[in-house]
C-alpha cells in the first residue's frame, strides 16, 4: 500500500528576491496614512489660521472677559 500526498499544480511561484513579509508590509501602511493623516490636519490648520480674517474686536480688550473666569477655573482645578 502506498500513500501519495495530493499537489496542486498550476500554481503561481513567488520570486524570492522579492518578498514582504505581512508585518512589515502592514507596518509601512500604518505609517503612511499616520504621515497624511497629520499632513492634512497641520495643512487644515494653516489654510484656516491665514485664511481667516480678524476675530477680536478692535475696541474690546480681551482681558476684560476671561480673566475671573480663568481663576476661579484654575482654583477649581487644583482641588480635584
């Protein structure tokens, strides 16, 4: 009695100069879509800071608003 193991013929070779390994592939994808992902968030930021026109305005000094605001909100802060 013999055994013969099934093989599938037809089937497409890999050239060994040329393989990448799942992790590493999958690492450099990673890293890629990190790089436009803060490439459009600091792109984002720079067209809407220098696009946008004046936002205080002109007679209105800004300390007047925020400032008891600010401390009570720092005092609250530093007891929790």
């Amino acid at each position: 009695m013999r055994s013969e193991s099934a093989v599938l013929s037809g089937g497409v070779q890999a050239e060994p100069g040329m393989r990448v390994y799942n992790q590493k592939l999958g690492m450099w994808v990673f890293l890629a879509s990190e790089v436009m992902f803060f490439t459009s968030l600091i792109g984002a930021y720079i067209i809407l800071r220098f696009g946008a026109g004046e936002w205080a305005l002109p007679g209105i000094p800004l300390e007047e608003g925020g400032s008891p605001l600010a401390i009570q909100i720092t005092a609250a802060n530093t007891f929790l």
